[in-house]
C-alpha cells in the first residue's frame, strides 16, 4: 500500500527543470531535430512504433527525442498519446504477398521464385566500428540494377501446396469485428492464437530474444527454420462506410517471420510441418523471427505436443510479462513511498524481537 | 470556375472512364506527404462548408497468422479524417495517414472537387505528379532491392 504524500513540489518543479536542461545536454552542441531522430535512428524509431502499439514515425522519434533515447520510457509516452486518439475502425487484414519487398531472405530454400534479396542489413558486416561516420562522411549512392517484376508469393505457400505444411485455420469471412483485441478487453487464458499474436507484436524485444533463445537451448525444444523472413512496404486498406468501398489509406514497413517447424502427426493429422510466425511494425527482424518462434512455443497445447515447464510454452507466463510498460509500471511503483507499509513492518520485527528478548529472559 | 464546373458534374459522370476511379484517388492522396500535396494544390480552391471538421484518430492495423489464417490486431496507426461541401452540394471525404487536419483538409476538397467537371483537369495537375512521386520511390526501392539479390552459384565438393 502506497498513501498520497504531499509536500515535495517545489522539489519536483526543479527536477523537472533540471530534466529539461540535461534532455538538452551540452548547449554548445546543436539540438537535435525529431526529423533526424526519424530518418537516422530509423530502428529505434521502429521499435517504438511496435512496442508502442502505434505506427507513426513523428511520433516515435519525437518520444525518443523527450526520453533521452530511452526506449521504454518513449514506448510509454506513445501508450498514453494512443489513449487520446479515438479509433475509427479496423483495416482488412494487410496482405503480406503483396508487400514491396525491400528484403527476404529463406534459410530452407536456396532458389526461392522470386529470389533472395538481402536489402538494407547489418548481416555480413564486421561489426567493426566505422569512424568515418564520425565525421559524417555521405555515403555513396546504393547501387541499382533492374528489377525483376512478378510476384512474390510467401516461400511456405510452396509446402501447403503439397500438403506438407499444416494449414491456417480459414480466415474469417472478412468480419474485423470479432478479432480479439486486448487493448479493449482484459486478458483472460486461454488466450486464442489471434490475441497471442497481438500481444507478441508489441511486446519487449528482449523479453522475446530470450524466450525464443530458451526454446533454441532446448526449454520448450522445437526446431525451426526460418522458412522466410520478408520486409518491405504493405498499403493497408478500410472499408469506408459513407463510400462503401476501400480505400487503401496508409502504407507501413513491415516486417513478417515464417517459420518451418516440425511436427510428428497425430491420429487425425499426417505427419506435416508447422508455422510459427512473426509479424512487426517496422524493419525488426530479430524481434519478428523470436516473435515466430515463440508463437511456435505456445502452439505445444493446439498441437497436442508433451509441455513440459518451459516458460515459452506456457501462455499465461509469457503473456502476462511480455509488456515492458505494465512491467515497468509495476516493478518501478516500488520505489514510490510505501512509507506506512514499512513503518508495519519495522513494527512486527520490533515486536518480534521483543517478544524473543522476553521470551530468553524468561527462560534465564 | 468550380461553381460552374460543379453544375456540370452530372455531365461529367456520365463521360467516359477517368484514369483514376475515386477510390484511388482516395487511396494515392491519402497516402501522399503532405508537402507534395502542398505542392500541387490549386492556387484557386473554392469555399467550402465543414460536414465534418478534421479529427485525429487511429485505425487498427490487422494481419493474419501465418499470413492467410485467423485476423489478429497488429497495432494502430495514426490518421485524420474530413468531410467537405462545396456550395454546388458535392461532398468530399478524406481518411489520410498521419496526424494533419490540413492534409485532410486538402485531401476531402480534392476529393470533392475530382468528382465535379473540373476533375479531368486536376486529374492531370495533381493526381498524377502524386502517381509519378509513389511510382519514382516505389521504382527506387526495387531497384535497390535487385542489386542486392543474390546469385547463388554450388561448389562442386572435393575438385580442385
């Protein structure tokens, strides 16, 4: 229990001030515009779009901008903004096929139709530092060749032609309106697969980069395959009831992570693959691909497979500690004065070391 | 120049197909930055009367598992939307990205205006440098992409 504690505002006033002053740092150094945090710290900016549950990059730069580049803290501040925007309404399901790739990548299929395009990646650096950067040197222009025009298709739609790859369960005939969503409806487990899915998109990326490493280490063990990771730029389309057609209103980067894992078969089923998959605002393929295999891990009990105690199996687990901002909140309210609380506490001991005092004299 | 074009709007639907159906245009201003759209506005925009004033608000992205499964909520973006008369009755609306009551604004006139016999003209003088720019980036991208497709090539095991 916390109580409400007054006094302290003159103190926190000049907190705040001095935030602001060192938000700004060395005024000698220029200020930094949202505008550059948007186009040069882009991943960042990613991330607080997913984690933050709101795809808008102004904002997600200039919450970095107001958090000192603290990520969860600036995730926090596009949360509360999101509460201020009323929502119109849902899109259709934005169709991945159709996305712009800018890269995909499979790692079980060397020649893939449609190619294997690496794209904009740290993959094959040497992770060494570039000084030159320091200086702000201009990169040279990315080199251009001839596009190939033609679709896409996903890699897996391959497998599930030949039966090999276990089936998504038939789309909802376009009713948006049902799909759970638990920004409006508390959480309850079982959690259908739809609102796992939305709860692993805006989770803590680190939460998942562990998780999905424990399952690699063997917690929850289910080998997966990156069967293809794809990022690029989706048109993301709503019905507009006063027209009566779609419009397609936005277009968003995204990143989608399918996964090639196996399964034994059962009575009812031959002996298939199955798909664990990612799906994340942005270019944020470490967080799509431990999204994949972490929603792959919490399919055990639909799949009927021997769960053990594996955290990443176990939905309740992963879902309730897989949001840094309840997190945060929760663990960081220890820190608010608990003083009754403790004065309680002292009490007991006090008492208790009494009566054990009491207790030794009795016995001399 | 617009109150006259409006009184031939009737006349207007009935021509032949335009290049863009509203829909797309729609679609195409609705995702156009803003300073694009600054730069292509008519200078000569006629009144108009609010229906509904720009309003910020988010719609909810979906996807589906697996890419073709079950619909989940992927998280929101931001947009605003708009609706405008002109004084000869044509309505305009607007969905547009981001948080900006001037693109919603510009975009639920245009919108309007596009339906009325000046539409083929401004056709013409903004929807297509908007179509030019989306298909100059969109070329761009893949461009960039192709030169990083990869060539595989197999070595052969144990020759020299």
């Amino acid at each position: 229990m916390y109580v409400a504690v007054k006094g302290g505002e003159r103190a926190i006033e000049n907190a705040h001030g001095w935030l602001a002053q060192a938000r700004r740092g060395d005024v000698s150094v220029p200020d930094l515009a949202v505008a550059q945090i948007r186009e040069q710290m882009a991943l960042a900016v990613d991330r607080v779009m997913a984690e933050g549950s709101l795809h808008d990059p102004d904002l997600a730069a200039l919450a970095l901008k107001q958090a000192r580049g603290d990520v969860i803290e600036a995730v926090f501040l596009i949360r509360a903004f999101r509460t201020t925007l009323p929502r119109f309404g849902a899109s259709v399901p934005v169709e991945t096929g159709d996305m712009q790739i800018i890269r995909r990548i499979s790692a079980t299929y060397k020649d893939a139709p449609g190619g294997q395009v690496l794209g904009p990646t740290f993959d094959y650096t040497h992770r060494l530092l570039d000084f030159d950067l320091a200086d702000g040197a201009a990169p040279a222009p990315a080199a251009e060749a001839p596009p190939t025009p033609g679709p896409v298709p996903h890699i897996l739609s391959h497998l599930g032609a030949e039966g090999l790859m276990q089936s998504e369960h038939a789309p909802d005939p376009g009713g948006t309106h049902d799909v759970p969503d638990l920004t409006r409806a508390p959480l309850e487990f079982p959690a259908a697969r739809p609102l796992r899915l939305q709860a692993l998109t805006r989770a803590d990326e680190g939460f998942l980069l562990s998780l999905a490493y424990s399952t690699q280490r063997g917690y929850g063990r289910n080998h997966a395959f990156v069967g293809e990771l794809r990022i690029g730029y989706v048109r993301v389309s709503a019905h507009v009831p006063e027209l009566g057609f779609e419009i397609e209103f936005a277009e968003i980067l995204l990143t989608e992570c399918e996964t090639v894992n196996q399964f034994q078969g059962a009575k009812s089923e031959p002996a298939q693959f199955t798909r664990g998959y990612g799906l994340v605002f942005g270019q944020s393929e470490r967080k799509a691909i431990s999204m994949a295999l972490v929603d792959r891990a919490l399919r055990a009990r639909e799949l009927g497979e021997d769960i053990g105690d594996a955290p990443a199996q176990d939905e309740e687990f992963v879902l309730s500690h897989c949001d840094n901002i309840q997190s945060s909140g929760f663990l960081e309210h220890i820190k608010l004065p608990h003083y009754v609380d403790f004065q309680a506490e002292l009490e007991l001991i006090r008492k208790l070391r009494r009566n054990a005092a009491g207790l030794q004299d009795a016995a001399e | 120049m617009y109150l006259s074009s409006c009184l031939e709007q009737l006349k207007a639907q009935t021509m032949t197909a335009e290049p863009f159906a509203r829909r797309d245009w729609m679609g195409l201003i609705a995702r156009a930055p803003l300073t694009l759209l600054d730069a292509h506005w008519p200078d000569d925009a006629p009144a108009f009367t609010w229906l509904r004033a720009p309003e910020m608000g988010a719609m909810m992205v979906q996807g589906r598992a697996g890419a073709v499964g079950a619909a989940f909520n992927l998280g929101e973006v931001t947009v605003t939307r708009a609706s405008v008369r002109l004084g000869c009755g044509t309505v305009g609306h607007a969905l547009v990205q981001g948080r900006s009551p001037r693109k919603a604004e510009r975009a639920a006139l245009l919108d309007a205006l596009l339906q009325t016999a000046s539409g083929a003209a401004l056709q013409t003088r903004v929807l297509a440098p908007l179509q030019d720019a989306e298909r100059h980036q969109s070329e761009g991208r893949a461009r960039r992409a192709a030169a990083t497709k990869v060539d595989f090539f197999t070595l052969v095991r144990g020759e020299a």
